[in-house]
C-alpha cells in the first residue's frame, strides 16, 4: 500500500489558484497517553505517527504549548503543525480546541489520528468527519469543539482476544509478531498524511480506502 500511496504523493500538487486542495489541513494531532509507560502501547499509534511523520519531514517537538507538545514548520510551502496532547487520552479536548484556534481557520482544516478497535490491525480508514464511535479522546475533542465535522485517520489495531478486557488491551504493547505488520501500517499511515497535505481529504480518501484492501 506504502508504494500506491507514496506514487500519488509524487503527483504535481494541485493548482491552489483553481480551489483545488482548499480542504488540507494544517494542524495534525496525534492521539495517544504522554509518558514513557504508554510509548509503545496500541493506544497511542497516532503519537507514533506524528512522530514518524515529524522524523521524515525534518520537524521536531520543541513547544509545549496549549496543554500539548507541539511541532511547526512547513509542507511543500505550507504551514503545518503537528501535536500531541499531553493530557489523559480521554481529555483530548483540551489540547484540541486552543490548537486549532491557534493554527487552523476552522475545523476542516484539523486532523485527527487515532487507535481504532474495529479495524484490523494494519489497515487505515480516512473520513471528513463522523461520531466518536466509542474512542475517549475522539468524543473529547468532538465535545470541546461542539461538532464532528472535522476529518480523521483511523488506525486499525484490532480487536482483543475473547475473554480480554478491552481498556486492558489497548493499553498493552504489541506483540512481537505484530510489530512488522505495525511498522507497516506506521509508513502507509505517514504516506497517507502526505496524500491528504497534497491534495486534501476528498481526493485522498478514495485512494487511502481502496488501497487498505491491497496486499
């Protein structure tokens, strides 16, 4: 999928003076627990993200600023900030609103990247908006900003083996064994923000949903 991907990164951008791309974001967040103790847990996969992100692009997190920590520089000539939020998952909210009247026009131009239960591990979904369905820091953010309307990267982690409790599986680590199709869906996922940046959601939507389902 990286490879489908990363060829409609290389495309010319869109013609900014025809009204094309009027739909990319400039503030990323990236959900996930601060700390240490929470880095590599499923849960926090959008830390990761931004993270991988910020390491391709040249960018660091040297702000913390409006409850997260922050990153800000340019993609292909525009502005652009990366967050991550450094209160409790289910606080998200309180990152997410004073980033986005700092650094975006609106909440179109905000996206969201997060842990998602009911996709399998590996695959990525990309939406202009929606409910929180089920995600704490999603529904956060949604109740801080007063609207769904803002669009999202979902990150399939997959669902808990019978009889494992839920909260406990999405803060556990992955496993050896998933930890090459993870660094998988980590580069997709990076390749996909890069897409989104280009030639925003609308466009980028079709191609990042189609090529989930590619092997």
């Amino acid at each position: 999928m990286r490879a489908l991907l990363e060829g409609l990164v290389s495309r010319p951008a869109p013609d900014r003076e025809s009204g094309q791309g009027e739909d990319r974001p400039r503030l990323i967040v990236g959900l996930g627990n601060p700390g240490p103790g929470y880095a590599r847990h499923r849960h926090n996969v959008g830390f990761m993200v931004v993270d991988r992100f910020a390491d391709r692009h040249g960018l660091r997190f040297t702000r913390r600023e409006a409850n997260a920590l922050v990153a800000g520089g340019e993609f292909e000539g525009r502005p652009l900030t990366l967050a991550k939020p450094q209160t409790w998952m289910n606080r998200s909210g309180a990152a997410a609103r004073p980033l986005l009247r700092r650094y975006a026009r609106g909440p179109a131009e905000l996206l969201v990247v997060y842990d998602d239960l009911d996709l399998p591990l590996g695959r990525l979904r990309l939406r202009p908006e929606g409910s929180a369905g089920g995600h704490n820091g999603l529904r956060d953010i949604i109740a801080a900003l007063g609207t769904q309307a803002f669009p999202r990267l979902r990150l399939g982690i997959g669902r808990p083996p019978a009889g494992e409790d839920p909260a406990d599986y999405v803060l556990s680590p992955f496993t050896a064994d998933e930890r090459p199709l993870v660094e998988q869906m980590l580069d997709d996922a990076v390749a996909a923000l890069e897409l989104v940046l280009r030639e925003g959601v609308a466009r980028a939507m079709t191609e990042v949903n189609r090529a989930r389902h590619r092997e």
